[in-house]
C-alpha cells in the first residue's frame, strides 16, 4: 500500500510517499513520476511517512536522481532510521541529497 | 515450522509478507529486525518470482522457524527452477556516482548485509535458499 501525494507549485514538485515502496508499489511511483517529471526543475521527494523501502523502491529514485541531474535538482527528506540505513548500507547516501 | 506454498508470482509478494510477519510478530521481532527480514524475503522471493521458472510459471515453498534463547528466525525458499545461487553473485560497488551506478544485484546484496547468515544449496533439482537472523 503506497499514498502518493504530489504538490506542484511552478517547476517545483513535492511528492510525499506514504506507506510501502516495494516492489509491488514501485511502479506506481514510477508512472505518477513519469507524468510530469519533464516540466520540474526541482523535484522534492518526502520520506516522512514511508515505513518501508526496497530495492525496487530504490531503482525508481535512482532513475529520478539521473532524470533530474539533467534538468535540475533532487532532494530526498525525512527518511526514518530504518530507511536511512539502507541508504547507507547500498551507498544512496553520497548518490542521493538527503535532508 | 510454518510452510507456506504459493505460486511464484509478484503478486503474491503481500501473501508472503503477511504470512512471516505473522509469526515474527508472535514472537515479538523488533520492528527493525521486521523491516530488515521483510526486505530480505522481498528481494528473494522476486528473484525467484521473475527468473526461476520463467518464461513458465511453478511453485514455491517458503518456510518459517523461531528459535528460542538465543531467538533467531530462520527461513528457507523452495523452488525448482533454473538453479541460482544468490550468495556466489558478486556485489555491486555502491560506491560509483549515480551516472554510473545501475540497480542490479542490489537486492541480494541487502539481503547479505541485513541478514547473519545466507546459504544455498542445490538438491533434488531444487533450489534451497535459506536465511539466518537473531531477532
């Protein structure tokens, strides 16, 4: 189960995840995505309340990270603790902007 | 031991999910080390789900037990595909910038740094892969 809330203001886009990014839920954020990611230039992804992130959630931010170094910037905030140490654990500390 | 059946598909992915953490709750298994086990179920039942029998379909058995003192989950995937032993696959340099890094074996390898212990076997022409972590 993955919430996805988006708010737009210009070529800012906030998308806040709730819930579980597996494998299942993966696509959905990809697709929600890939509707308007050509029109941002600052594309902020908030973890607040993601409980849950696996290697398919991943590939999608790393596929945001490598969409947005072209044409902007990305950041990931609020992370909880659990999810900051698989950004550590895979390296996606140094490769992602996390605040 | 509790042995759960199911087709080798992703969609069953929250079957799965639902049937270990039932008994990781029942013994009282940390959140973190609930979250850190779901990933790694995750992450080997769809490798099994996406490679194993395709472009077929077939069955696997996933198995749960929990040891008391010290407390320690074990659980094992059954399936009769294509062999595939996760633990020789090599690890990805997550060290390379995001240009470069791609998202293959991520999985396996968050598999090999969340949990204790990783086996593999081949027996009977099944995979057996089991994994190991103190609760």
């Amino acid at each position: 189960m993955l919430n996805i809330n988006k708010t737009r203001d210009g070529g800012k886009l906030c998308v806040a995840l709730e819930g579980r990014l597996d494998t299942t839920t993966a696509p959905e954020l990809e697709a929600s995505l890939k509707e308007e990611l050509d029109t941002v230039n600052e594309l902020i992804i908030d973890l607040a309340k993601l409980e849950y992130i696996s290697s398919a959630g991943l590939r999608v931010l790393l596929a945001a990270q490598k969409a947005m170094m072209k044409q902007g910037s990305m950041v990931v905030t609020n992370p909880n603790d659990v999810i900051s140490e698989i950004f550590e654990v895979t390296g996606f500390s140094t490769i992602l902007t996390i605040e | 031991m509790k042995t759960l059946t199911v087709k080798a598909k992703v969609h069953n992915l929250s079957r799965v999910l639902a049937f270990i953490n039932k008994e990781l709750d029942s013994a009282g298994c940390s959140k973190k080390s609930t979250f850190q086990i779901d990933v790694a179920v995750e992450e080997l039942f769809v490798n099994i789900a996406s490679y194993a029998y395709a472009p077929g379909s077939g069955d696997v058995t996933i198995s749960i037990s929990i040891s008391e003192d010290p407390a320690v989950a074990e659980i094992t995937f059954l399936d009769a595909g294509v062999p595939y032993d996760p633990v020789s696959k090599s690890d990805p340099d997550v060290t390379l910038d995001a240009e470069k890094r791609t998202i293959g074996g991520l999985g396996i390898f968050m598999v090999k740094q969340s949990m204790d212990e990783l086996l593999y076997d081949r027996r009977d022409d099944l995979n057996i892969t089991t994994i190991r972590k103190k609760i």
